[in-house]
C-alpha cells in the first residue's frame, strides 16, 4: 500500500488489491473513507495516521456496500460507522454469511489476496445510516451524498474547505472500470461526472488507483457516453451479445489496455441486457 498525501489533512492509502483507503484531518478528529480488504493493512494505517496529525480516529464512511471496500473494517470496530442506508442488504449478506472454504477460495479468483485477508476480517453492520446525504465533523466539514450510478448506493464524499471529492468506484483509475451490477446506471454516473466536471476541484480520489484531475474525469466521461451509444445502437440493430462484446464501433477505452480485467466483458454484457 502506498500513501500519497494530497492536502495537509488528505491522505490517500493507495491499495493494489481492494479499494483505496483515505484518511481525513477534520479540526479534531479524523475520519476514514473505506477499509479496503485487509483488516491488518487497515489499522497499520490507522495506527500511521493517528500518529502522523496526533489526533484520535473517531469515524468510518463507507462509499458502497461492495465487500472490496468494507472487508477490513475490524480495524475501525470502535468508532462510529456510517453508510448509506440502501447498501444495508449487501452488506447484512456479508456480516452474516459463513466463509466456508469453497466461498473463500470463489473470491480469491476475483481478489488474490482474499484469503489472507479473510483470517483476520471482522465484520459488523454500521453504527450510522443515512438517506440521501449527510453534514459530518464539528464544523460539517464533510458533505456525504448518495448520488448513485456505480450502484444505487454508491456515494461521495466532499471536503469543501479544500476542494477535495472522493468519489468511490465512480472513478477507477489505471483499469478497466466495473459497471456489471443490476443496479448499475450508466445514465446517472455521466450525470454525476458532469457535475463534478464543472466543480472544477484540486483533486479527485477513486475507489482504486491513483489521485486523478478534471481532465481524468472529462475521459471517463466521453468514453462512457460513446459507450452507451455505441452498445444501445448495436442492439438495436439486433446483435447478440456476444457480438456486441467483440464489436470495432465500442469505443477504445481510458485505461491501458494491458489493464483491461476479464470482468470487463461480463460490466458490457450487464450494459447490454439492462438496455
């Protein structure tokens, strides 16, 4: 895990496997955006934050019920955890399955390190829900909103006083983004892109990869926008999906091609069925 400091009260945990971990230096307290995968790796962090501001940790925010994001949240059992109120069910399923061997070794196929983090994962439901959005810190320094998109739960974070938005996984960054969920809307996260477009902010945190400026989101952005079109068309004219998946008209994506995941097929076939 690397940490990249963004602002003098920002701290981005770069994490390779699960998402991202942020730490924020409210006047007095800080507070963490998701625990990523590995309960170990988080409260190493924890433990370097709290020392680095000399501040005590008093919250956890998570941006969406997705198990990537909140699997190592033992680390922050003693404070206050808030979610957003509609990623209750995805995360209940989560607290209260058993992690048998054969569930463990179907998520490593899709998370490598999933099996180690699972030895020290301690789940539990959070302490806050919210509907819609949420004024956070003594001085309501943080503005937490459901804006969905991603998931119907996927949420972000604003600090105003430094112009600073965490935005989840509607920003991946250094890979091929996943869009596959049932509740996935296409039209709401260009929506949201362009809202934060015109915010014109000094910094954008995703849910994995690295810091990203306006420029990064206006890519998203467009690709997403000819990616709809593209895929809408395409079924229109009475492609199978199969077709649609391997067709030259898709638009060549924002991120490496090397980094592209085999994920991304099943995010176009979801795309396609939902239109």
């Amino acid at each position: 895990m690397t940490y990249v400091e963004i602002s003098k009260s920002v701290v981005l945990a770069q994490n390779e496997f699960g998402s991202n971990s942020i730490c924020i230096s409210l006047e007095n307290e800080l507070v963490f955006v998701d625990a990523g995968m590995n309960g170990a790796i988080a409260s190493t962090f924890r433990r370097s934050m709290e020392e680095k501001f000399g501040k005590k940790s008093s919250a956890l925010i998570l941006t969406h019920g997705h198990i990537d994001h909140f699997f190592g949240m033992g680390a922050f059992s003693d404070l206050e955890v808030i979610a957003p109120a509609n990623s209750k069910s995805r995360i209940e399923r989560f607290v209260n399955a058993e992690f048998t061997d054969e569930i463990v070794a179907n998520f490593e196929l899709y998370f490598p390190t999933f099996t180690e983090a699972a030895k020290v994962a301690k789940l539990f439901m959070p302490t806050l829900w919210y509907n819609d959005k949420l004024e956070f810190g003594s001085n309501k320094e943080l503005l937490i909103k459901i804006v969905g998109g991603h998931t119907n739960c996927s949420s972000s974070i604003y600090l105003q006083s430094e112009k600073i938005l965490i935005a989840g996984d509607l920003l991946q960054v250094g890979t091929s983004p996943w869009f596959g969920e049932p509740d996935n809307d296409l039209v709401k996260w260009i929506q949201n892109l362009k809202i934060w477009e015109e915010m014109a902010l000094d910094a954008y945190l995703p849910g994995h990869g690295k810091s990203v400026d306006v420029a990064y989101l206006t890519k998203v952005r467009v690709f997403f926008e000819q990616l709809l079109a593209a895929v809408t068309k395409l079924k229109a004219e009475g492609l199978t999906v199969e077709e649609v998946i391997e067709h030259n008209s898709l638009p060549t994506g924002y991120w490496p091609p090397e980094a592209t995941k085999p994920a991304y097929a099943m995010s176009l076939a979801s795309l396609y069925k939902g239109l």
